[in-house]
C-alpha cells in the first residue's frame, strides 16, 4: 500500500470539537472529601448515597493507579480536573424536553441527536447527558404504561431509591478498582433503568454523553436490572424482502439498495443511501392499505411514517351514521404539521403522505422526439426483419385513427429522415406505420425498452422537465389509454404490461402535481370476447388513473405533499429477514410512494477524562443487550489531546437461563481502556462480547473483556476484531475462567487484528483458567495485514486503493456489525468509513 495512502486513511479531522456557549454552575478544580460532600448536596441526595460516595473516595485515595495495561501517557493530576460542571436551567426540575434550553438542544442537533425529532419518533426513548447532568429523557411516561423506569440516576435517587440502593454496586463495589472506586465517589449522573418482571421493553433504550467544559472529566454511572423474565431488546423499524423504494429512475427493492445509491426523502428530494441493513425479525407485520391497493406497503410496528392522525382533524360535530369514520376538517387537515408516527398507531382512516418529487430540468429530448417516443412506448415494437435482412420499427394502431397514423408517419420523417411505410390490416381492424433503422431500434430500446412487459423508461426521460413530461405522456396517453368524460369530471387511464413502467408512469405524473392511482387485473386464461369461444392467455396489465375535474377527492393536496386517506390496516405474523436503509440528512425515503423514516443514528461526541461505570443486573430468563459505538475525540495526528477513556463495565447473569450481550465499536479516544464483562452464576446463563477496536494515529486501546463462569452448563462467546493504523497501538485483553463448579460450561473465543501500514501494533494478551475438567474452552487468534496483492486484486477491478481498504475493513467487521441493533450497525459503518476515507494522492 502506498504511503499516501496510508496518511489519508489516518488523518481523518475530528468534525464535533465545537462548543456550546451556555452559562454553567460549575464548582473550582479539586478532588476532596468536601467536594464529594458538595456534590451529594448539590443533587439532594438521601444519607445513604453520601456514605456510598464516601465510603469510595476512602478506599480511592489508599489505591493506586494500575499500571498493567499496554498503554502509556503522562500522568494525570486528579487536582486539575472539574467534578461537577452543569448548564444552568431555569427551573430545577423540568416537566418535558419543551423546558429544556434551546442552546442545549443546538448542541446535541449539531451532533446528529435531534432529541426534538427523537421525542416523536416513537422507536427510540433518549436520556441526554451534559457535562455532569442528565438534560432530558423522552418516553419516561410511555415506558411507564409498562412498569418500565428509565431516567437519570438522579431522578432515580429521588423518585426509586429503594432500587437504587439494593442494585448500585453490586455488581461493581465500590473498591473494585482504581477508577471505579473514583467513580463511585464523584459520579455525578448517568442512566438508569428498571425492566419488571415479565416485561419485553417495547423500544429501544439510548443515553448520549457531551462534555462541553474543556478542564470537567465525565464519570457517568449506568445501572440497567431485568427481573425474571423480563429483556431490553432493540427494535428497529425494518421492511421484508421485495418493499420497493422510490429511487431517481424507479422503483427498486429494498434488499438490493447499497451504499451510494440515491433516493427520495420524505420532502420529495434525492438524497444518497449511507448503508443497507439486514436482521431477523420475529413478530407482527403490519400491512398499510392506501386508496391505491397497488402502493400498499409493509412494515415492523415500530418503523415510523409521516402520517396525520384522522382525530386531530375531524369535525367536531356527532356522526350521522354508525361504524362511519369521523367527518375532516378539510381545512384544518391542509394545515395540520404531519408527524412521525409508529406503524403500530395507524389506523384506518388516518392520513399518510405522499411528497410531491422534485422537478428536474431536462431538455434531452426534441418535442418531436417526445412525441415519436410516446407512440412508440404505447404501440410500438421493434426487430429484426429476417426476410429483408433490415431493423423494423413499427407503432400499431387501429384503422379508425387516421389522424394518429399521418401524425406518426410525419414525426418519423422530421426525426429519423427516414421514409414511413402504411400498412393496413381490415381482419385486424388496425394500420401499422413502420421505418427501416437500426440506429432507431437501438434508440427506441434504450430509451423505452423492447417487448409489451419488458418497457421500461430510461434515465433520461425520467429526468424530464415537466413541460417534456407532458408531451411525452400525451403521447402515450394517445396511443393506450383512455379519457372518459363524466358529467361532473373526466377519468384518464393509462394501460401497460409491463409493471416497471406503471411504477415509472406513476412517478412522472406526480412530477405534473398528479396523483394517481394504480389498479392491476390479474392474467390468465380468459374467452378472446364475448361472441368468441376462443381462448386466450392473456397478460396482466396494470392501469394507471386519475380524475380531473373533481369536486371532491379522497385524497387531498398541498403546495408539497399530497395527504392519502388509509383504508384499511392488517396485521399477520412474520419470521424472516427484514431490511432497511440509512439515509443521508432527513433521515427517510419512500416506500412504494410514501413517507416512511430509517430511524437517526447517533453520532457522539466529548473530550478530556472518561471514567464511567455500568452496572447490568439480569434476573431468572431474563435478557439485557448493551450496544455501544463510540467515538470520542482521539486527539490529534501527532497524539496530543483527547479523551482518556477508562471504563469499567460488567454484567451479572444472576439468574438461571439469564443472557447479557455485549456489542460495541470504538473508533474514538486517545486512550480506551475498557473490558465489558460477563459473571455467569446462574446456571444455564449465557454471556456474550462483540467487538471492534479501530485505533489510528498515535491512538491506544487496551480492551477485551472477561468471562467468569460459576454456574453449570454456562455458554460464553467472545468475538473481537482490532484494527490498527498509523503509528497506533492495538491490543486485546481477554480473561476466560472456570470455576469449579461450572460443570459442563463452554467458550469460544475469536480475537483478529488486521494492520493498515508498516507502523501499526496490534497484541493479543488471552487469559485462560480451568479449574473444572468438564469445561470446554477454545481459542482462535490471527493476524493479517493489508497487503499489496489484495489492492491489486481491486486496482484491477477500476478500485481505488481508498475503497479497497474500506472494503476489506467491513468485511473483517461484519461478524461483529451484524450483532448491532440496525441503526447502530449504520452508525458503526459510517464511523469506520469516515476514518478511512478521503482522496490518494
């Protein structure tokens, strides 16, 4: 690999070192027992929790700083650091986001974590962290319907504190380690969360850390307890296979979506694919029925649309008949905000959207040329004429449409300037209008396609400006459709075999301010007609309608958005893969023409010291799943600044069939220094470590996890992938033990480390103990480094030597990606392409 290359791979700049200019109620530097007792006061804490904080500073100050890990820095002054620094607010206890300071809520926008956005999304409950407090929490109320707490330690110590003191370092004591023990003693707030007994968390759970204040250190205290039975599960908002999506030319599946590719947003623009995303989902699916049967579409209950509820616009006044829906303030409805709302809230009646696509400008094409085209699109086919050994471009039409033919045979002479050929068939009742040219079949067939089910519109005349669109579809109407003049309005239909081109049809129809409907009638074998016994096979075809002139419409119409009534909501089980995109900016796109949200992924964001504690407590059968990616500035390329990340992280499965999983993905801090572990005490428990470390520069992480097997038949895997680049350092830790009453326990253990670069080190340091002889331990180890075959491979496939390194990364990671919740996953992808991108050379 060149050496450029390698520079622009690891020199990424840190694009969230902005700060926000808020005013802070911050106490001076120094660590002393006042300023533990200082801080308890400042939170109101109950007695209990003081001897808690000093029980630790006592132990903390007879410790001393571990020395052990593979990592080197300066030493840190303790006395130089701030303890409590905390944005003023206006009130001390805040009844909603609303109350929260707009500057704050700035600063965590500016970070990808619109927590006015997450507040009505109802996928995902956010507790926001600022300096040394907890800002906000959304869906505390919601969670609480379903006995489940989830707030900040600090609401906790108040509003639980029975809870608090049974569970709070039970599973990290207080003089379990050096930082911990720090921890313990100033921690100032952080999460915590109660699932009861029985209960399936209905959303996912999510807490975002800034450190604002340049000189204050952060030691958030995390503290999650599943009882018998209950679990903390991730539910992102996913398809199954065959959903299609509105992209620039047409409709696509959403499985086959990539990074790169382009599609519509909820505001009717184009916007770039950042990933595509894959798990398995066991549950309901919910089918959404539009007044256009061809565009219903399928979801997961909790994947949110753009939607409005049909109760907050209906007319006040008593309904006049029964099982009617309630009346529409028409009015009320065409200014009404559309929300986000889960799949799971619609019901029949209510309104989703359709955003009128942007228009483009194109003017690749002649009138004329528009025009022929059409014809062509609606009658016309196109081959090659064995007996004159010459291409044949014919358009049908019937005998009764002179004008049409003449019109025809005009438009291929200003055209092609080629002779046009009338030929009549009375038995058939129709006239063909056919040319010779390959050159035109070519053309025709690019642009429009070959055969009654393959036509398909090309790119450039889907890029058409509405004034082209129009005579284009003209044109087409003219040659197979139909307008049916009513009393009162008109009724236009378009006809076609081929679906791809309803679809497309569709589309450019809402680039003319119209919204259509498509109706399909099935194919089959059917009598030629009704005075005939002949029969025939027919195709299926695909009508594509609207009505003009209409005094009244079901579906109504904004400048931007047209606003489509739900006729019908059904839900049925699902087990399968289901998929969804990650999409740049708004964060949506379009699923068979409506608004649906891919849910926004987090972004985070700090610096100085980071010296924070989670506590997992999973009960009988219960289940706990922690996903972490993080990305905390790292310093810059000459390894001067950044976060000093020192975490401790444990889980205990203290319960018989209890599970935790660890997931995370580290790109960012100077230094991390983190072993998220599993205590197995009950039996049959299972414990679980997923990880990638990313290190560049002059980065150094020391990480991996242990696993402390008590209880019989325990399971445990362990797979960690380290990728080292730059002049980093790279290393894994990993601590496996059998106790000697783990009959029957298992592991596995799988520790990579890929090398980017001649200065990178990556270590591997395993620790096993078996104290019991029907344990099962195994352990696999490699090491590999980019080497220079492997870019050529790709050079050779017109592959930069940048791509090609990306590539080989995700696919080293990919065993670990696919455990992250979805939009994690997409976060994690982008987190490890953004160190690895930017130009050679």
């Amino acid at each position: 690999m060149s050496a450029t290359t390698v520079k622009t791979l690891v020199n990424q700049p840190y694009k969230y070192g902005f700060i926000t200019d808020i005013e802070s109620d911050t106490i001076p530097k120094g660590l002393s027992e006042d300023v533990v007792r200082l801080i308890s006061a400042k939170k109101n804490e109950p007695e209990f929790m003081l001897e808690f904080r000093l029980k630790a500073y006592r132990h903390w100050l007879k410790m001393t700083e571990p020395t052990w890990p593979h990592v080197h820095y300066p030493a840190i002054d303790y006395q130089n650091i701030i303890y409590y620094s905390a944005p003023k607010q206006q009130k001390e206890k805040l009844g909603s986001l609303d109350e929260v300071d707009p500057t704050l809520l700035e600063t965590f926008e500016k970070l990808g974590i619109p927590l006015s956005e997450q507040k009505r999304l109802s996928n995902v409950a956010v507790d926001a962290i600022f300096d040394s407090v907890s800002i906000g929490t959304t869906f505390k109320e919601k969670l609480a319907k379903d006995g489940v707490i989830f707030c900040s330690i600090s609401e906790a110590l108040q509003e639980h504190p029975e809870l608090v003191k049974k569970y709070l370092g039970s599973v990290v004591p207080t003089a379990d380690n050096y930082f911990a023990a720090l921890n313990a003693a100033v921690f100032s707030d952080g999460s915590f969360v109660f699932i009861p007994k029985g209960v399936k968390c209905p959303m996912e759970l999510s807490t975002y850390f800034r450190i604002n204040n340049g000189d204050t250190g952060q030691f958030e205290r995390t503290l999650i307890i599943a009882e018998d039975g209950a679990s903390v599960s991730y539910l992102e908002g996913c398809h199954p296979a065959g959903e299609q999506v509105l992209t620039r030319h047409g409709w696509r599946n959403i499985e086959s979506l990539q990074a790169g590719d382009r599609v519509y947003d909820h505001n009717g623009k184009l916007q770039k694919v950042r990933a595509a995303m894959v798990r398995h989902h066991k549950g309901e699916m919910i089918t959404v029925r539009p007044v256009s049967r061809y565009n219903e579409f399928k979801l997961t209950p909790e994947h949110p649309v753009y939607a409005i509820k049909r109760q907050d616009v209906a007319v006040k006044r008593q309904q006049q008949k029964e099982n009617w829906l309630p009346e529409v303030d028409t009015k009320k409805l065409l200014k009404t905000e559309p929300q986000w709302l889960k799949a799971d809230e619609l019901e029949k009646g209510d309104f989703i959207l359709v955003p009128k696509l942007t228009r483009p400008d194109s003017s690749a094409f002649s009138d004329a040329e528009l025009e022929l085209l059409g014809y062509y699109l609606a009658e016309g086919s196109t081959y090659f004429n064995q007996a004159n050994r010459q291409y044949t471009n014919q358009l049908s039409f019937g005998l009764h449409e002179k004008e049409l033919v003449n019109r025809a045979c005009q438009l291929i002479t200003e055209v092609t300037g080629r002779p046009a050929y009338v030929t009549e068939q009375p038995d058939r009742n129709g006239a063909g209008v056919s040319f010779y040219s390959q050159q035109y079949s070519d053309w025709f067939t690019e642009h429009c396609g070959k055969g009654a089910t393959n036509k398909k519109l090309s790119p450039a005349l889907m890029e058409l400006s509405p004034s082209k669109t129009k005579i284009f579809l003209d044109a087409y109407l003219a040659g197979d459709g139909n307008v049916h003049q009513r009393d009162n309005s008109c009724l236009v239909r378009y006809s076609t075999a081929s679906e791809s081109l309803a679809q497309q049809v569709q589309m450019l129809l809402n680039k003319l301010d119209i919204y259509a409907w498509v109706q399909t009638r099935e194919g089959g074998e059917s009598k030629f007609s009704n005075q005939s016994d002949r029969i025939i096979n027919r195709q299926t075809l695909y009508q594509i309608g609207y009505t003009e002139e209409k005094k009244w419409d079901m579906v109504r119409e904004t400048e931007t958005h047209f606003i489509v009534p739900i006729r019908e909501i059904n839900r049925e089980p699902y087990d399968d893969l289901v998929f969804n995109i990650d999409v740049d900016s708004t964060h949506s796109y379009l699923v068979r023409g409506f608004a649906v949200h891919n849910c926004t992924a987090p972004m985070y964001d700090s610096n100085q010291l980071h010296a924070a504690v989670v506590e997992l407590v999973a009960l009988d059968n219960a289940e706990i799943k922690y996903s972490t990616v993080q990305n905390w500035y790292a310093g810059d390329e000459n390894g001067k600044g950044g976060i000093y990340n020192f975490v401790t992280k444990r889980g205990l499965c203290k319960g018989v069939n209890s599970k935790i999983s660890w997931t995370q993905v580290e790109t960012g801090s100077a230094i991390t220094w983190k072993y998220p572990s599993c205590v197995l005490v009950g039996d049959n428990s299972v414990g679980e470590f997923y990880s990638i470390a990313l290190t560049n520069n002059k980065q150094q992480a020391d990480t991996g996890t242990k696993m402390i097997h008590i209880g019989k038949n325990t399971r445990s895997t362990i797979i960690s992938k380290g990728i080292s680049a730059g002049n980093s350092q790279n290393s894994y830790r990993g601590l496996v033990k059998m106790g000697p009453n783990a009959k029957g326990a298992r592991n596995y253990s799988q520790c990579d480390s890929m090398l980017i670069g001649d200065n990178a080190e990556a270590n591997t340091f395993p620790y096993i103990q078996v104290d019991n002889n029907t344990a099962k331990v195994e352990h696999e180890a490699s090491t590999s480094k980019i080497g220079e075959d492997q870019l050529f491979y790709f050079a050779q496939r017109g592959i930069s030597e940048e791509n090609a390194v990306s590539l080989l990364v995700s696919g080293f990671c990919k065993d670990v990606l696919n455990e992250l919740p979805m939009e994690f996953a997409s976060e994690a992808d982008k987190l490890l392409s953004l160190k690895l991108e930017g130009a050679v050379g």
